[in-house]
C-alpha cells in the first residue's frame, strides 16, 4: 500500500529526533542596577551631566552598555534615576538636649560635608543641575524641603522646652545655613570651615534674639 507524504508526517518522533530543550540565558545581575546608578551619580557629581556618557557609566559600573539600557531607555532617564537615589539621602539631626548643642553639631556636621570634595562636588552640581532640568529641580527642592522640615525639630524642642520664644521665626531660622553654603557654591568661595560653627550659632540666636 502506497503511504502519502502527509501520513508520514503522522509517524510517532524518536528520542532523538526531539529537540533538546533550549539553554535559559544568563541569570540577571540582581547588583547591576546599584552599581549602575551609584557610578552614574559618581560621574554627574564629578564633571556634570553633559560630560557624563553611558558607555563611562557602563565601564565603571563594571557592566555591558546593552546592560544600561535594558533598565533606562538613555542618558537622560539614567540620570534622573541616579539624582533620584542620591537625593533621597538625609543628614541625621542631633538631639543633644539643648538648641545651641543641636545647632552646634548640626553646623559642624554641614561645614564638614561643603567643605569636602564630594560635598562641594554635590552644591554645584544640584544648583546647575536643578537649572538644567525642571524634573531635577523638583527632586532637589523635595530633598531641600525635606531636610528643612528634619531641621525644625531643632527649634520645636527648644520652643517646647522654653529656650526659645514661642513666635520664633523656624522658617527663617532653618533657611538661614543651607543659603550660605549654597551662596559659597554659586560664587565659587570656599565655604567657611568647622571651627566657626559656634560663632554661627551666636549670630542666629542673638541676631533672632532667640
């Protein structure tokens, strides 16, 4: 009996003529995204954002440009991404028991970050940046708001504790510091150091005659 091409096609397949199964691709690198951002951020601080180039990001972050944009479609979100994560890290407030012991070691710790390489590096290019791009600009400002508000639980303790008068201006009082360090970073002057953290606590209380 002649057997047509089309029931032959119907014979039961072999061991070996079933296709092995086909090999999963490489795991996803569950550390990428970390070291991608932080190496973005790294290279935005260090020379800004128009100088920073995926494939750098990618060299240093020690992985393959394809990596890069299967998480951002370019430079633009990548960096985005990158401030996002830098900017939600805070300054611990102190809570020494007294407004001028808080204000002090407050002072102390913001002079010693504007005063470092990676501070100084963070002012200029979040005030250039935040110019740049209305997205950035928002971020900062949430930031900026953010440790404002952290701040005035310096001069709510010292209200409720009657070291300060209960009319004490808070806004003017938290927007007082964070202006010079950003006043310096504009004009290109060295901030002032650590050791005139006390002399800067005298001019705020006397000069809001707390």
């Amino acid at each position: 009996m002649h057997v047509s091409e089309s029931a032959s096609a119907l014979e039961v397949p072999t061991e070996e003529s079933i296709p092995a199964p086909r090999r999963k691709g490489r795991p996803r690198d569950a550390t990428a995204d970390e070291r991608i951002l932080a190496a973005a951020a790294e290279l935005i601080l260090k020379r800004g954002y128009d100088n920073m180039t995926v494939d750098e990001v990618a060299a240093v972050a020690k992985a393959g440009k394809a990596t890069v944009y299967r998480r951002w479609a370019g430079k633009e979100d990548l960096a985005f991404a990158a401030l996002e994560q830098l900017y939600t890290t805070e300054f611990p407030i102190p809570d020494t028991g007294t407004v001028v012991g808080d204000l002090r070691a407050s002072f102390v710790q913001g002079l010693e970050f504007a005063a470092s390489d990676a501070g100084r590096a963070y002012l200029r290019m979040s005030i250039s940046e935040s110019l740049r791009d209305e997205r950035i600009g928002a971020l900062y400002t949430a930031a900026h708001q953010a440790q404002e508000a952290a701040a005035r639980k310096i001069f709510e303790r010292g209200i409720e504790r009657g070291e300060l008068r209960p009319d004490f201006d808070l806004d003017l009082a938290v927007s007082t510091f964070g202006g010079l360090l950003v006043l310096k970073a504009i004009i290109a002057h060295p901030p002032p150091g650590p050791e005139v953290a006390d002399a800067l606590v005298d001019l705020l209380m006397n000069g809001m005659k707390a």
